[in-house]
C-alpha cells in the first residue's frame, strides 16, 4: 500500500529530490506519482489555484511536467486522478497523492524506483503566490467595505467583519498576479439580511473603500505564511497574515507571498452588470 505524498511547498520549496512511485496513463499523457514533492497540485474539489508546472529530470536528461494535479488510490486499489476523485480529499479508505501530469509517452529513464530532481517553474509559482494572497486580502477588504449593507447578524470573517466573502461567494480563480472572484447576490442574499439595493447603489463608493483598505495593508509589508499541521498533501494548511487589525488565519491549501513587500500594489474593480452577480477581478503589481 503506498503512502501519501510528503509535500514541501508550504515550506518555500521549489525544487528536491524524490522516488517515483508509480506512472499511470492518464488522458493523452501520464500522471507520475513520486514520495515527496514541492510541487503544489490543483485541488480538485476547489480548484482555485491552478497546479504548479515544471520539470522531472535524472542525470541532465529532463521532461516537462504541464501541471500538478491531485490524486488517490483507494484500499481495493482504484486509482484515480483530478475531477474523477469521488471522494472530498481526506476521506477515509484512501490514499492521498501528487501527480505530475506529462503530455504523451514517460521517456525511458522514467520508471518506478527512480530517483528524480523536481524543479517547479518558480516564475509561475511567484505570480500565483502573489495572486492567492492579494485575493484573500481583497475578500477580507471587501468584507470590510459591506459591512454596513448586514440587517441581520452573520458569522464573522478573521477580521470580526460580517463573512459576505463565506456567505456569497460561488467560485474563485486564481491567476498569475491576480484573480477573479463571483459573488451570487440572489435571494438568499437578502433573506440572510444582504441589503442588495444600496449596495447597487453605492458600488463605486465600495470599490474605492476596499482599494484604500488594500493600500494601507501594502503599505504595511507585514508577514504572510503557511501553518502547516503535518508534512502529507492532506494534512491541514493555514494561511497566516499580520495585518494592522490583527492576524489573520484561515484554512487554505494554496501558496502564498511571503510578506506584502512582494506588492507595490493591489487594486480590486467591482462589477455588476448582472444585478445578481457580483465580480470582482483582482490586480497584483509586483514591488520591483
């Protein structure tokens, strides 16, 4: 029975070494399988940020891997890949995996027992960092800036703000150096006391409320950071960040800017041309 994958990008890794454990054909490529890893994979019961890309390589010779992606292995053996997981991750009966998805045939060199270098794309890892952090800085400002729109009492967000981010949001899609978020204001909005008619009617008043919160928060390069409660892909992960209001922690499984000095800015536009729907797109402008 094999045994989950030891993963290390929650720690800033980008490269290390590590055993293939199985290759499985996959769509029209592979997905290899190895001990421990520093890629981060796309969640896929989330699947907000995408998974890191890079490379497999052995004594100079290297091939690419598209992406990193989630994987399982049950007790009877089923091995699964991606969205035909059919279980939430950390369910009971199976075996939680990182594969690294390669386009056509595995080369030669590339079999189980190997020993492989993995090297992400640590270009690409930087930017999607960035862009995870600024959206969860921009759903904490956006929280903020509607806080005064709640009739009724909600649960709170890590900043004591009523939780529209955890009330309203359907999906969220992160980029490099930013994000798009969808927030469905519809009519269970307004039953849980969302006041919809003069957040419509003040929406630009909004926006610039959440960018002068985000301003200041740069302008602060406090700390941000990944808590981990063990070394597998399914061992809980929290992201931390000391901001002026206190630090802020929450569940998420993504990578992250190691302190807001990685921005020189990040702005949010808000958009509601369907009055049922809110997007927010969010822009990161990396410090020099």
């Amino acid at each position: 029975m094999s045994s989950p994958t030891i993963v290390t990008f929650a720690d800033g890794a980008a490269s290390g070494d590590g055993v293939v454990q199985r290759i499985e054909p996959h769509g029209d490529g592979i997905v290899v399988v190895v001990d421990r890893t520093p890629f981060h994979p796309v969640d896929h019961t989330w699947p907000d940020q995408p998974g890191d890309a890079g490379a497999i390589a052995v004594d100079g010779a290297q091939v690419r891997v598209s992406e990193a992606v989630m994987a399982a292995v049950s007790d009877e053996g089923a091995f699964a890949v991606g969205a035909d997981i059919p279980v939430k991750r950390g369910a009971e009966g199976w075996t939680w995996l990182v594969g690294h998805r390669l386009d056509g045939d595995a080369p030669a060199w590339l079999v189980p027992g190997a020993s492989v270098r993995l090297s992400v794309d640590e270009r690409a890892r930087a930017a999607l960092s960035r862009g995870h952090t600024a959206c969860h800085l921009a759903s904490l400002a956006l929280d903020a800036a509607l806080a005064n729109l709640w009739r009724k009492e909600i649960a709170s967000d890590p900043l004591g703000n009523p939780d529209f981010e955890g009330r309203a949001n359907q999906s969220s899609r992160i980029h490099e150096d930013g994000a798009v978020d969808e927030y469905r204001l519809g009519k269970s909005l307004r039953k849980a006391g969302f006041d919809t008619e003069t957040f419509a009617a003040t929406l630009s008043a909004r926006e610039a409320a959440v960018n002068a919160t985000l301003a200041a928060w740069v302008a602060t390069d406090a700390a941000s950071r990944i808590v981990t409660e063990g070394p597998t892909i399914v061992d809980r992960r929290r992201w931390e960040c000391d901001l002026p209001e206190g630090t802020v922690s929450f569940l998420c499984g993504g990578t992250h800017a190691t302190s807001l000095g990685e921005f020189s800015s990040i702005t949010v536009a808000l958009d509601l041309s369907d009055p049922q729907l809110l997007v927010m797109t969010t822009t990161v402008h990396p410090a020099s």
